[in-house]
C-alpha cells in the first residue's frame, strides 16, 4: 500500500539539546573521519580542487567583486556536496560498508532534492546582492565622509548576518534529513528551521564552530578544506541524529552495491 503523505506532519519534531552538544557532534564526527581516512581524503581533495578552480577562474576574470560573489555562491552550495559524507555516516551508523560508489549513488538519489536545495539558495543570494544595491542607494558612501561610511558598514553587515542565519538554519539539519528519510526538501528545510529556533544556545556554538573552522580553511589556502569540509559533514550527519525526531517519515531503501 502507498505511503498516505497527507499523514505526515508538516515539520518533524525535535529534541532540546545543551548548548555544549556541538562538542559531542565534533568528537562524533572525528571518529567517523578516522574510519574512513581514504574516502575522506577523496572528498577533501574535491573540495579543495573546486575551492581553488572558482577562485581562479575569478582571477583570471580580474574583478574582485566577482571573487567574492563566486566564492560567496561557493560557501552556499557546497552543503550539497555534503550529501555524499552525511551517506557515509549513516552507512558507518548502520555498520554497512562505505565505498565513494555507494556515496556517490546516494548523491544520485536525492539529486532532484538537492536541485530544489540550490534554488532556494539562489533565490536568496539574489535577494542577498539586490538588498546590498538598496542599500548603497540609501547609504552613498562619499570620499572622507567617515560617519556615513561607518552606517553602510553596520547596516550591511546587520543584513549580511540576517542571510548568513537564514541559510544556516535551512541547511543545518535538512541535508541529513533527506539523506536518511523519504522526505521532501521544503519540510527538512522548515524542520530544520524550527529546530535551530528551538536549539538557539547549541545551534549558535555549532555556527560559531563552522564560521572558526571556515575561517581556518581560508587562512591555509583552503588546503585545511581537506579535513575540515568532511569532518564538518560527519558532524552535522550527528547533530541531525540526535535533534530531528523522524520517525513519521519512512527510511530511504538501502543502496546496493552492483
């Protein structure tokens, strides 16, 4: 018999946790990066090759806005890419073996959600660039007008941390959530937000974990991406497990090997 949707609740559920469980995710996630230093390697690698192709490709262009919009664009949709890693958690969870073939097929499965992923993502980055040219309409910046240069710089990065929040809370929990459960990207996204809104205290230690080790990757030349984007993925795979209560939803099918 099919699955009656219409039963489903509209955002699942979820746990409280102490503002020190991002810690725990970090450890938990450390362990998996251990078990699987090969596939982990491959990821990174990835990552890393990727980081360095768009900020080149930008160089070359010579525009610096441009850099920093593509590596902004970047830092956005790369959570999907983490669809493959929150695969191998959950193969590792599950004591099944872990293969880039098997990640690689999971990443197949849930593409058409990671498609509606990358549209809203878009769709807020666009509102993103058009409220920074508002904003320099209402704040002309002039040549020694200090103060005026002071309220650009306040309100953009008030409305700056207002996007940057918005699209965390859409991806701290809904990559996972997709990875392990037949759901839709809009409800693991609106779970996702309504956990964080419930987890304020843990969820801003785990932002603040991210944006450190972010910062970190981006102070080696992104070579520190190797681990760190993996080791980040791991993580959050946990930090859904322990959050989201998901059993409403049915389990993906598992995938095979041939």
């Amino acid at each position: 018999m099919a699955e009656d949707r219409s039963e489903l609740p509209f955002v699942a559920e979820c746990n409280e946790v102490p503002w020190k469980a991002p810690f725990a995710w970090l450890a938990a996630g450390w362990q998996d990066l251990k078990r699987t230093p090969r596939l982990t390697l491959t990821y990174g690698l990835i990552i890393f090759a990727v980081s360095w192709a768009v900020s080149l490709f930008a160089w070359w262009l010579g525009r610096f806005a441009l850099l920093a919009a593509l590596l902004s664009g970047f830092i956005y949709i790369a959570p999907m890419l983490a669809i493959g890693l929150h695969s191998v958690s959950k193969d590792l969870e599950s004591g099944r073996r872990v293969s880039f073939r098997r990640s690689s097929k999971h990443m197949a499965r849930v593409l058409g959600q990671g498609a509606v992923y990358a549209l809203i993502l878009l769709v807020v980055l666009f509102i993103w660039s058009r409220s920074g040219m508002m904003l320099y309409a209402f704040f002309p910046v002039e040549e020694g007008n200090r103060t005026v240069l002071l309220e650009f710089l306040a309100v953009g990065s008030l409305i700056g941390t207002g996007f940057a929040a918005l699209i965390f809370a859409t991806a701290a929990l809904s990559l996972p959530m997709i990875v392990d459960k037949d759901a839709d990207m809009v409800t693991a996204c609106l779970s996702s937000v309504h956990a964080v809104l419930r987890n304020k205290p843990a969820m801003a230690v785990w932002a603040a974990c991210i944006v450190a080790l972010t910062g970190l990757g981006f102070a080696t030349g992104y070579v520190g991406f190797i681990v760190i984007m993996p080791w980040l993925a791991f993580s959050a795979w946990h930090a859904y497990h322990q959050i989201l209560r998901t059993e409403p939803w049915p389990h993906l099918a598992d995938i095979t090997d041939e």
